[in-house]
C-alpha cells in the first residue's frame, strides 16, 4: 500500500476497526517515510455484477462510480463523508442481496436517489437532473413540486 502523501510503499496499521454492519474494516496507518497518517477500507470481494447501461452496453459494477456521484451531488452541501460512505455501504448492500448478475443501471439510480433524499433533498434534486435526465425547466420544476407536494422541500426544523 502506497502512502498517498509521498508513495513510500511501506507503513504501519495504527488502528484497525470493523464497520457497524461487519462489511470492512478501517485501517489507520502511518506511513514509515514521511510519518502521515491516512485511513483505507478493506471489503470482501464479491463476485462481479454486471451493470446494463441505458444504451444496452454492460460494464462490471464500480464502487467508485458510485461514490463519486453521491459525492458528486453532495458536493457544497452538508452531508459529512461518514454519511456519503454509509449512503454507498447500504445501497451495495441492497444491490448485492438481489443476487443477480446483471443489474439494470436504473436500479441503481433509484437506489441511490432514494438515500439521497433522505440525506438532502438539494444532493436529491441535482442526481435526479442528471439521472433522469431532464431535458427543460419545466421537467426540473416538476421534480421539485413532487417533493414540495409530499411535503418533503419544506424545512424541517421551522414547521408552523
């Protein structure tokens, strides 16, 4: 494992701790060269899943494709990383126990954007323009009166 800092190979685990749901284990380290510490993940490789993309094309699941859009959408917004990794932990959970090799990139989309909207409704609303493509204003306006009207888009903390 290369230290991120200066790409010694070598370092020391300080500190290993299992997740909550018992999927990975953090790993503190410290790199012998330059001293810095740096945390990694280390899960269980599981048997590859296929994602069918819109245009028919089939691609194998990447973990960082999926944390790279929630984090995408979480970008300027207050949702911590430990939330952003918890969001991505429990939609693999739910992807892996469907048991199938080959999952539609859609159901994926709708998992994510259902986490999403429990965690910001903003982070929400900008993966939904993205992933269901919204081609004008008026699909976006749309998509923020289905939250409004379900009584979501308002705040929380300052209901009369």
């Amino acid at each position: 494992m290369k230290c991120p800092y200066c790409g010694y190979e070598e370092n020391k685990v300080m500190d290993s701790r299992t997740s909550k749901d018992g999927q990975s284990v953090r790993r503190r380290r410290e790199c012998i060269e330059c001293k810095r510490r740096f945390t990694t993940y280390e899960y269980v490789e599981k048997v590859p899943i296929m994602i069918i993309k819109r245009d028919g094309r089939r691609e194998p699941y990447a973990r960082e494709k999926l944390l790279e859009g929630i984090r995408t959408a979480c970008r300027k917004r207050p949702v911590s990383a430990k939330t952003i990794e918890e969001m991505v932990e429990d939609a693999e959970r739910m992807l892996f126990s469907m048991e199938k090799d080959e999952i539609e990139s859609k159901e994926i989309g709708e998992i994510v954007m259902l986490k999403l909207k429990d965690a910001d409704e903003i982070s929400y609303v900008r993966f939904a323009s993205v992933y269901r493509q919204f081609r004008d204003m008026n699909e976006f306006v749309r998509e923020l009166n289905k939250l409004l009207k379900n009584g979501e888009g308002i705040d929380k903390n300052n209901r009369n």
